[in-house]
C-alpha cells in the first residue's frame, strides 16, 4: 500500500559510535511523531552497525531498518559479501538496490539487480530499487526512455505480489550529492511517468499504490515543495539523513 516514507541512506560515512549517537538523537527528536504521523521512517546504515542500530530503533519506535545493498546469493563462497537471509536474521526490514554509486562504482546492471530483487524478495524484505538518468542523458532529452529501461529490465520482471513489496526511488543521478536538486516539476513530472509505466506493465491498482520517493540533494528546505507533489510520496536522503536536526525536519515536512 502506498506510504509516506523518509529513508536515510548512510552510504559509507560514520564511525559505530557516532552512529549510535545520531541514532538515539533522531528516536529522541521524532519518536513521537513518527507514531502519530503516518510517516514511514527508514535508517540505511552500513553493514557492521545494522544489528545494533536495529536494536536502538525497536526500543525507539516506529522507526524501521534498511541495508544498502545485499548479494543476490543466498549463501555461499563469496568472501566479504553479505546476503538477504543474514540481513533478515538481524532484523532488516528493507535493502536499497540499484543505487546509482553501486551501478557506477560497482558496475551492477539490470541483469544482476534482477538477482538481487529476487533474493531480497526470497527474504522477505523489502527493496528499495533506485532508478535514475545522468545529466548527459537529461540534456539529450532521453530520461524517459532510460527510465523505462531500466524499470522495464530491472524490476518490471517481477509478479504482482512481488512487485507490490517494492518502492522505487527516482533519484536523478546529476543531483546526488551535488547540492542540485530537481525543481518539484521535474520530480513530479518523472514520478508521474514512473506510475504510468507501473499502470502499463501491472495495473492502474499497482500505480496507484507504489511508494514513489524523490533522492537527490533533497534537504530540509526543499523537502515540503518536493513531498507536495501529488505523485512523490517520500524522499531517499543522502547527506541531510547524517545530521539529526536535519533528517527530523525532512521527516516533519510531510
Ligand atoms: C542518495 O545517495 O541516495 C542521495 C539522495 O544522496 P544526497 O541526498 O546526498 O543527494
């Protein structure tokens, strides 16, 4: 069912102990009104963090867990990697797949993220699947034909009742990190594309009840305007999720 979701993305930053402590700052600040609000709170912290950092959320509130990625093996030979299975064990409730520094920096493309969904799946968790065009591709005016690609080979592989445990994140890869947001048109406008494919490939029911969020540079100045926009039901937030103030107000926006 479609939600108002605010899903903090670590990446690799944070020591164990300055993440306990922005963890228990942002229960503090917001426990309350997460409960009340209808606001889905997700925190993505790295991989060594989760189990404690899941334990703080559970006796915080309603705060969920999520990971940053996973393997899309369930176990096995693969040295220094993490699956599905061991994420759910310690209590993760989402995983973030398709983020455009993995696509980039660690060359995953639709095929292997469709392994990854499965397995993500086949655990019972929720992904998060990241889509997303590069500022080349927005200039030459083929974002909508690289979304549909991406969605279309990435994700739209899967049945009704798999897809229905996926929240897709448009996060246009020129406003990562740069302090380039998209203007609110532009998320609308794209988000608005994303549930009219949604519509094509399931149906009208599954458009309507996709989790929609906008990533990218979002703030707590920006974040109203964006979560205004009819079809953008959230944000995936990057550097603001790593400052307590910051996140709670982005959480508040709504
Ligand atoms: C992200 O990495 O998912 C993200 C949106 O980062 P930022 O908010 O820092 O742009």
């Amino acid at each position: 069912m479609r939600k108002n979701l605010v899903a903090g993305n670590w990446k690799m930053n944070m020591t164990y102990q300055d993440g306990l402590a922005l963890v228990s700052e942002i229960t503090n600040m917001v426990a309350d009104e997460v409960g009340g609000s209808g606001v889905e709170v997700v925190i993505c912290p790295p991989f060594p963090f989760l189990h404690s950092i899941g334990k703080l959320l559970t006796a915080g509130g309603n705060i969920h867990l999520g990971a940053q990625n996973c393997h899309q093996k369930e176990s096995g030979a693969f040295t220094g990697e993490v699956s599905a299975k061991m994420l759910q064990s310690v209590g993760v409730e989402y995983v973030i797949l398709g983020h455009s520094e993995r696509r980039q920096y660690f060359h995953e493309d639709n095929e292997l993220l469709s392994q990854k969904l499965k397995a993500v799946l086949a655990a019972g968790l929720k992904p998060i699947f990241c889509v997303g065009e590069s500022l080349e591709t927005r200039e030459a005016d083929e974002t909508f034909a690289y979304l549909e690609k991406q969605l279309k080979e990435g994700l739209f592989h899967l049945s009704n009742e798999e897809f229905d445990q996926v929240t897709i994140a448009y996060e246009p890869i020129w406003a990562i990190g740069t302090g380039k947001t998209a203007t609110s048109q532009q998320a609308q406008e794209v988000h608005a594309f994303i549930r009219e494919q949604i519509a094509r490939a399931y149906d009208a029911e599954a458009a309507l009840n996709t989790t929609i969020l906008y990533g990218g540079s979002a703030n707590a100045q920006n974040a109203r305007e964006l979560f205004s926009q009819p079809d953008v039901d959230g944000g995936l937030i990057g550097g603001a999720a790593l400052k307590s103030r910051d996140f709670t107000e982005i959480i508040k926006s709504f």
